[in-house]
C-alpha cells in the first residue's frame, strides 16, 4: 500500500522474510530476499537468498543489490 500510495512500482520495492507468512510478500515485491535462516517455502519464493540474521543478512542483502 505505501508504494502505491507513493507511486513507486512494484518492481522498485524489496521485501525481505523468513517464515511461511512471508512468501506472498517475496513474490510481489519485485525483488524478494530470503535470510539464510529461513525455512524451505519462503527460500523457494525468493529472488535471492542472503544470509542468516545472525550474520548480517539483511546488511548483506543490501550491499549486494547495492542500496548501501
């Protein structure tokens, strides 16, 4: 809902999940990140799979589309 509100397109948003709950999110969002630590389902869904929360996943995942 933000991103339209804001016009961003889909394709421009990243989400990022861990958990079941979150492969709709992953296949939406034009790029979907998994953490390392996540289970099958949501892994599957992702565009790309980074690293364990423990070790700087989401972080990870920024630097490697290049957003930090």
């Amino acid at each position: 809902k933000l991103a339209e509100l804001f016009g961003v397109p889909m394709e421009c948003v990243m989400a990022i999940g861990d958990g079941g709950n979150d492969v709709d999110m992953l296949r939406f969002a034009g790029i979907g990140v998994a953490m390392g630590n996540a289970t099958d389902e949501p892994k599957a869904a992702a565009d790309y799979v980074t690293d364990s929360v423990d070790d700087a996943g989401i972080a990870n995942a920024l630097k490697h589309f290049g957003v930090i």
